[in-house]
C-alpha cells in the first residue's frame, strides 16, 4: 500500500468515526445488533435438541437389471433433453438398448 491510499483510508475512517459519533443511537443500535443475533443462535443452538438417526442399511442392487419395481418396461419411459455431447448420446443409446425403453427426447 502507497502513502496515498492510506492516508485516503485514515481520511475515510476518520469520517465514518465523525458521523457514527454524531448519530450515537444508531452507533448503539449498530452494535447491539451485531452482538444480539450471534448470541441467539448460540441460545437457539444449545435450546434445540439434536436427534440423530442411523444409519440406515438398504438391500443392494444389482446394476445390470432393472429393480423389481421397474419390471414393466411399456409404462416407463426415458426422457432426456438433447445435447451435442457425445457421451450424454451414449449413455441414452445404452440406457435405451440394454433396458429395452422408449425415449422421448
């Protein structure tokens, strides 16, 4: 930092001091409010109980077949909005052969 820029940044703190003394109950506000909310979220942190709950355990899956509550191909369908990205092309062309789905896109 160049002398200017701090003798710019004294001049500038010192009139923020000059107009925050001037108007005291707004100073007082200011501060009150910046001290009260940190201090209620710790009141609400400590007030609050934290329930925990866990951890769950889910039957595997095997990736090369469908789940059992997707068996019936005709009522789903996959849809996808178009992209020139070779590799989004892909995986529908994957998703749409190996899963034997229709595909709206």
């Amino acid at each position: 930092m160049d002398l200017l820029t701090l003798n710019q940044f004294s001049v500038l703190l010192w009139k923020n001091f000059t107009l925050k003394r001037r108007q005291f109950f707004t100073l007082t506000l200011e501060v009150l409010t910046a001290l009260v909310f940190p201090v209620m979220i710790l009141l609400f942190r400590t007030l609050t109980a934290i329930k925990v709950v866990g951890p769950y355990n889910y039957t595997s899956h095997p990736i090369n077949t469908l789940p059992s509550y997707l068996k019936n191909s005709e009522e789903w369908e996959l849809t996808y909005v178009p992209s020139n990205i070779d590799v989004v092309t892909e995986i529908t062309e994957n998703m749409k052969r190996n899963l034997n789905i229709s595909v709206k896109g």
